[in-house]
C-alpha cells in the first residue's frame, strides 16, 4: 500500500512541460500554441490526423526540432536549446532503423558501447573527482540481457535481425531504446508498419512493458483505438493546435467539439437548440439533457451509436425508416432516417429494413457542445471599387450598410441622407458570412477565392466543411453535398450575404 501512494505521487510531479511552444516551417505553423504537461509514469499519446502537428511535437521534446518560440522543461529545468544526446529520452521510429549487418545482441548494444558515464573518483590527494568512462563488457552484457527479458526475446541475443519477423523486430527497436534507462520513451507510430493483428498483440505487450517500466511513454498515433486501448491521457490535435486533453474515457464520452466526437469513435452529429432547462431540440423533437446551456443557444448534439435504443414503432421517442443494415458481428449496425437526417444505430436486435422503427436516448447519452462555428469572420477591408478584399480577394458586398439610408453615388462615393459623402477606399471592416451563405464550386476558376478542403464532418442532414485558401484563410460551410477532403475548390458569395462592419467611427471616411 505505501509503495502504491509513493507511485501515485510520483505519477503527479510533471516531467515535460511545454509553454506557448510554436514552431513554423516556411511561414506556416505546424505547432500552434502548445502549453501542456506531462506527468512521470504517464502513457500519454499525441492523436490526430497525418499534418496535425503531433510527429514535429514529438521532435521538439526529442530535441530534433528546436521550437519557433515558447519554453521546454525538463523537470523544471528549460531544454529548450538543449542537443538531443544530452536529453535523457529515446525514440522509437515506424522505421526501426535496426543495423541489419549486426545481431540482436549488437544492435541492442550498440549505444552502449558509445556511451559515456560519469563517475567519481578519489585521486591521490584524496579528493573526489568527475570522470567519464565507458561501460564494461559485464555492465553491457548484463543490461543487454535485461532489455531482451523485458521485451520477452530472451533466446534471441544472436540472431540476424533481417530474420526476425516484424513484430520481433519492433521489440528490438523497443529494447534498442530501453538499455540506456531513459526517462522517456518517444514512439512515433511504432505499429504502423505491422498486421492488424500484431498490432493489437503489440498493443497489450506495449502497456505491459509500460508497467513493467514505470517510465514515462509519449506515443504518436493517427489510430483512435490504438490511444485509446494505451493510453492514460489522450492530447487530441488538429491543425497544430489541441482540441481537447484528457483520459480515454473523457475524450470518447465528453468531447470538446464536433471535430473529437467525429474523429474519436463513431459519432452522430446534429445542429440543435435549447429550447429549455435541460431540453433541447433536434431531430424535431425536444429531448431531455443532463448540461447547461442558454435558451435559444444554438449547439452541437453527439449521439454514440451504442447508446441510441432501437425499438418498434411508437416505442420509442422519435418514430423513422430503418433504410440500412449490416450485421457487425456482436451487433447490427442500422441506417434510420428521421425526415431528412441519418441516425447510426448499434443494436443487437434484428429488424428487417424499410420497416418504421423508434429511437430512445437516455439523456445521460446526450452530448451538448458549444458550436465551434457559427459563421465566418474576418478582418477584410474596403478596395477603391467598394469590394470587400478577403483572404486577398475582391468581393462583391453592398457597402450602403455601414450607413443607415445611404446610397453610392456616380463617382463611387458613399452618400448619407444629409448628403454628406464618405470614402470608404481601404476602410478596415469586420465580415461576418453565414455558414449556408457560401457556395462551393468544383472548378477552381469559376469562383472569387480558391482553396483547399481540409476538413468534413457529416452533421445529420448536411455537411460542415473548411476551406483553406493559399493566404491560409479558413472558410467554413454548411453544404448538403458530398466532396472529399484535399478536393480543389472555388467560392462565391451572394453580396446581400455579405454583413459588413466599420472597425473606425464613419466620420473618420467624410470626403472633404
């Protein structure tokens, strides 16, 4: 029992920390940001899609990288500018980067046979004194032997590791990193080249190792189940920048945003509106909830597909169409459309298809978010032409907003109804543009700005996406249809849609 309070206390001192860290590649930023910690004895993972930053935030704590600005401790002391041999962590790569001229015993070895202790020594006048010195054969050989037990590949000292299968080359990798004793283990996506089932057989042998350890592990990972089977403490990433911290189940029962209930698990998504205390409407029907939010806000509603309860007609809360079936093995994964939105459903009854069917939904299971976007912002300003320039680009707006019964008169010139005249000619402005008030186009040249889609979320009965232009400007639109991510895209806006505000007092623009 003390043994266990001292680990739980060691668990709460923090071994890495970074503060306000970024780092930019060419103008861009890959990390965005990152202030967060990590505990010693923690199993914590970086997890998110390929580009969001979480292999470069491995490489800053590793030292490979050397941040743009912000702080690293290390047990409270700054490594920020630190070398990578003098940080007392190791990495484990996808690529095991093993010797294959060597055996297993040698490329276990080979670090230690370069590395240099330090040692105090009294000399003849009976002081003691500092002195590096290499390790012995005997102190090789025993921590050698040590890292292969750990690893469970006790028999294979003198093997050739180009005949080792992928998994036992792994945990070679693993051992490899291990027999210098560090106080980290990085493992950027170290399963990633294996067999879904080596994969999860390497996953429990990984949390095993973990304890055996009792050193602190920072994994990397695109695999949601992988950080969740893993991992205490999961750091969700987007974009460079975290959406949300916390254990496994924080993450997949109480996500922050649309984007981790979307990316962790499955996940019915929908736009709905409290309309009460602990009440909200979606599906057009009201629903208890267990949060708080304001009347008349407009949120975001996570249902998991395990937690919906498939019943027959008029059993349920909401009555739809069983449209999809396929059976999952444990359970059946249903289709149900309720008016126009689409409803996940895991359930191991079986009911045929195209038969009315109802939903219930304890409201424990109903998640309510704030909405990350209502519409879109921007600072943009006013072109000689009355256009508002976005992301670099003209846009046609009806500028007569800014003031109260005001009309553009022949020459281009804001007129108020005391005939006063205002030039607007680069006026900063905020632009605010509704979600459904973009249009996307397929051909890159038919509409005013260009960019790439970089994200999709299915909410129900649309799809929210984000365009990112080459001024790295975010468009975010609700769209009914389908497109895939990376498409190339253009887009156009209505002038009416365009809501304009003045950032300076209008008497500032009077034309003399």
């Amino acid at each position: 029992m003390i043994m266990e309070n001292v680990i739980n206390e060691t668990k709460k001192e923090k071994i890495i920390e970074l503060k306000h860290v970024n780092k930019e590649f060419d103008g861009t930023l890959a990390v965005e940001d990152f202030t967060f910690y990590i505990r010693k004895g923690e199993f914590v993972t970086f997890l998110g899609p390929s580009g969001c930053g979480k292999t470069t935030t491995l490489r800053l704590i590793a030292g490979f990288e050397m941040p743009t600005s912000g702080e690293i401790l290390l047990n409270g002391k700054d490594i920020t500018h630190i070398p990578p041999y003098e940080r007392p962590v190791n990495t484990v790569f996808q690529r095991y980067a093993l010797f294959p001229h060597m055996d297993v015993y040698d490329n276990i070895a080979f670090g230690l046979k370069l590395k240099k202790v330090k040692t105090e020594v009294i000399d003849k006048n009976g002081k003691v004194k500092e002195k590096y010195r290499k390790y012995t054969n005997a102190e090789i050989d025993e921590k050698v032997r040590k890292a292969l037990k750990i690893v469970d590949l006790e028999e294979f000292e003198w093997r050739n590791v180009t005949t080792l299968s992928g998994g036992q080359q792994q945990r070679i990798a693993i051992a490899r990193a291990i027999v210098n004793e560090p106080e980290i283990l990085l493992l950027d996506e170290p399963l990633g080249a294996l067999d879904l089932k080596m994969r999860k057989e390497m996953q429990e042998e990984l949390k095993a190792m973990h304890k055996k350890l009792g050193i602190t592990f920072i994994y990397v990972t695109h695999d949601q189940e992988e950080a969740l089977t893993m991992s205490d403490t999961i750091v969700v990433m987007k974009d460079g920048m975290i959406q949300q911290i916390g254990t496994p189940e924080e993450i997949y029962n109480e996500p922050n945003n649309a984007f981790v209930a979307d990316f962790i698990g499955e996940s019915n998504i929908y736009s709905g509106t409290i309309v009460g205390n602990k009440k909200v409407r979606f599906l057009n029907h009201t629903f208890d909830c267990v949060d708080d939010f304001s009347m008349n806000e407009k949120v975001d509603v996570v249902l998991r597909p395990e937690d919906i309860i498939l019943g027959l007609e008029n059993e349920g809360m909401v009555n739809g169409r069983l449209v999809g079936k396929t059976f999952k093995g444990v359970h059946y994964e249903y289709l149900m459309m309720v008016g126009r939105s689409e409803v996940v459903i895991q359930s191991t009854d079986n009911l045929e298809i195209n038969r009315i069917a109802s939903i219930k939904i304890d409201p424990n299971n109903i998640h309510i978010m704030k909405k990350e976007f209502v519409s879109n912002k921007y600072d943009a300003w006013i072109d000689k032409n009355n256009r508002v320039i976005i992301s670099e680009e003209p846009f046609e707006c009806d500028i007569t907003q800014l003031i109260p019964n005001s009309h553009v008169d022949d020459e281009g010139y804001l007129v108020d109804e005391k005939g006063i005249r205002y030039d607007l000619t680069d006026a900063d402005v905020v632009c605010e543009i509704g979600l459904k008030d973009i249009e996307v186009i397929d051909n890159e040249e038919d509409g005013v700005v260009s960019g790439e889609i970089i994200s999709i979320i299915y909410k129900g009965d649309h799809y929210q996406i984000i365009v990112r232009t080459d001024e790295d400007e975010d468009f975010v639109i609700d769209t009914e249809y389908t497109w895939n991510e990376n498409d190339l895209v253009s887009l156009k806006v209505k002038p009416k849609d365009i809501k304009l505000t003045l950032k300076q007092e209008v008497k500032n623009y009077v034309k003399d």
